[in-house]
C-alpha cells in the first residue's frame, strides 16, 4: 500500500506519526447500496491527487505524520467484525496517538466508539449523518450498520446532527433535544452553537457521508435528499474544533461510482480538513 497522500516516507512511519489512520473495509450489513469496501482504496486514490497545504489553516498537517495501520478484513460475521475492530481500536489508542478510522460501512463505528467511551469518561459522539442508526437491532444481529449509534445513545453524550430518515421504532432512543434534524437547520446556523454547547469538553466525532446531499456526495450506499453542504459542514466542524477536544473521528460510507470522482475527492478533502483543524484550531 502506498503511503497517505503519497507523502514522503518520513512522514508515513509509525514511530514519527502523530496520526493512525485504520481502514475498515466492510460491507457485510448494507441492504441496499453496496460498494463501502472500496472505498478507503477510492480515498486514498483522491488523497494523492489533492494539494497539502490547507488555504484556511495556512499549514501542511500531513508533517505531523500519518501511519497506515493494518487494515481490518475479518467479515465472517458482524459479531466477529465487532470485535476486531474494538481490540484493534483499543490497542491504538493505547499508544497515544491521534486514532482515526475509515469504514467500510457504519457498523465499524460501534466497536470504534466503545473503546473510546471506555478510555474517556464523559465522553460526546457527535454523529453527523442522514439516518438515526439507532436500531437496537437489524437482520439478527446489534452490528448492523442501522445500528450503528444505539450502543452510543446508552454510554456516551449522542449528539446527532444532519438527520432525516429513520423508522418509527427508533423514537424510544432518540432525544429530540440533542437531535437537530436535517429540516430544522436548512438555512439556519444558530444550531451550530446550541449543539456544541449540549457537548463535554471530549468530543469523537463520527461522518456517515450520506449526511451530505447527494448534489455534492452521491457515492454513497442511501443517499437521502435534503442533506448538508460543504461549506455549511466544514463551518461547523471547525466551530466544534475550536472549542472542544476532539479526540478521535472516523468517516464511513463511501461507495465509489466508477467514473466519478467527486464523492471521493469530497472524502478525501474531508478528512485533511479535520486534521488541518485539529492540529491547528482544536484543543
């Protein structure tokens, strides 16, 4: 594999980086639009063909040093999935470093979540995404990407923005409080300010990228109409950055379309912009 962004290979080895970035690539639960594991190779593809130096930030995050670890591929089950992905996730941030993770779909997220709620007492998950995922169960099993949130909504401080699909039966684990729907917020930003003062001070941010409308990301295995903006999600990214302490994040859900890069490049840009925030605004 080559190295994140095709940067230099001082900068992509385990001892120097301060950043992990962990490949999930698994598709096992989706019921609809298939394709989420490839899409981590699809990241890295648009991550070498963007420039380094953020405008916004004035840097090149990438010199604080990005380690790919190695990928998870145990799909046997989502059970076995789960548990993979929460061992690994336990034993990276035991080594202090900057954890962040690409899916695969959303099922990877809840083994992720757990090994940091168990790290970080008072812990807030800030979900950004099209869809509630707090199903306490889907298809047989608690590890499916409908769920992807539920465990979450129990140990951690749910905060849930962008949201507009879900099933009647996830109503008894949503808080309207602490959910601002993808309806209630269009043309609005007050609600920027009103989530983050709801969030701790540690904050793990998890993207399903459907959260954006399919205008800007359609590679995406549901995308649902009405959804976020670049500017108006980067705006407020930036916002949690700077008053919270990020801890971790991942970004699940891209489904590459052959022949169109944008979803990719979207990806891409998003994550370098998360880190370019982290190590230059954030806390």
């Amino acid at each position: 594999m080559t190295n994140y962004a095709g940067i230099e290979d001082k900068y992509a080895q385990f001892e120097t980086a301060s950043i992990l970035l962990q490949s999930i690539p698994y598709d096992g639960t989706s019921t609809w639009g298939k394709g989420a594991d490839k899409g981590f190779q699809a990241f890295l593809n648009a991550s070498e063909n963007m420039e380094l130096y953020d405008i916004e930030t004035d840097s090149e995050v990438f010199e604080h040093g990005v380690f790919i670890v190695p990928e998870i591929r145990e799909n046997t089950s989502p059970e076995a999935m789960y548990n993979a992905v929460y061992q690994a996730s336990k034993k990276h941030l035991a080594t202090g470093k900057f954890l962040t993770s690409f899916g695969g779909e959303h099922s990877v997220s809840i083994g992720i979540i757990r090994a940091f709620y168990e790290k970080y007492d008072n812990l807030t998950v800030l979900q950004l995404d099209a869809h509630a995922d707090l199903r306490k169960d889907y298809h047989g099993t608690p590890y499916n990407h409908a769920c992807a949130l539920h465990d979450a909504s129990k140990h951690t401080n749910l905060i849930q923005v962008g949201i507009r699909s879900m099933d009647s039966c996830e109503k008894e684990y949503l808080n309207p409080a602490k959910c601002f729907f993808a309806e209630n917020i269009y043309g609005q930003n007050q609600w920027m300010q009103q989530s983050i003062d709801l969030m701790s001070d540690k904050v793990y941010i998890t993207i399903d990228l459907d959260v954006f409308d399919p205008a800007v990301l359609p590679g995406t295995g549901t995308p649902e109409p009405g959804g976020l903006l670049w500017n108006q999600t980067i705006q407020y990214l930036r916002k949690v950055f700077e008053q919270k302490e990020v801890v971790g994040f991942d970004l699940v859900e891209l489904a590459p379309i052959v022949g169109h890069k944008a979803s990719e490049f979207l990806a891409a840009k998003l994550y370098y912009k998360m880190l370019s925030y982290k190590y230059n605004l954030g806390k």
